[in-house]
C-alpha cells in the first residue's frame, strides 16, 4: 500500500445539463501508480467510474484528463444530473 496523497475541494457546485469538471492533485504520485475515481450516491457503497495511467480516458459517463507529470488530473462529467450528486473519490493505486 502507498503513502500517495490525493487532495480535492470539499464541494463543487453545477448547473444541470453542463459540463463539470473535477481536479484532484496528486504531486507524490509515483510512475507505477494509477488515478482511480469513485462516486459514492448517498445511502449507497462506493461505485468505480474510470482509471488512467498516463494518457487522457474517455468513456460513456466521464473522460479523465491526466496533467502532463502527473501530478494532476481532472474528472469530466459532460452533462450532470441531479443523479449525479454524490461524494467523487480521487485516489492512486
């Protein structure tokens, strides 16, 4: 297990149908390590959405923008609902 720390703001606010984007900095990352994110829904578990390495992944539901370094990334969410509310995990593996 690592000692990597990830930090992200406490609350982000968005407007329905727009685009939110998600930072989350990671500046111990090490080259091994993968950037996971998780939504956690209230009153449910934990829920995976996407993981990169290196490169930017797009799939269905969000795209992960990984900064050159690394020590960086961004979660995407095209069009947010109100489904959408929840807790986002950044965390490296």
């Amino acid at each position: 297990m690592s000692d990597a720390k990830t930090t992200q703001p406490n609350a982000m606010e968005s407007t329905e149908e727009e685009p939110v984007h998600l930072p989350c900095n990671h500046s111990t990352i090490s080259g091994n390590e993968y950037i996971y994110w998780y939504r956690q829904i209230p009153n449910q578990g934990p829920e995976y959405m996407i993981h990169g390495l290196k490169d930017n992944v797009t799939d269905g539901k969000a795209t992960l923008i990984v900064a050159v370094g690394r020590k960086s990334s961004t979660l995407i969410l095209p069009r947010v609902t109100l489904g959408d509310a929840g807790v986002y995990y950044c965390i490296l593996r």
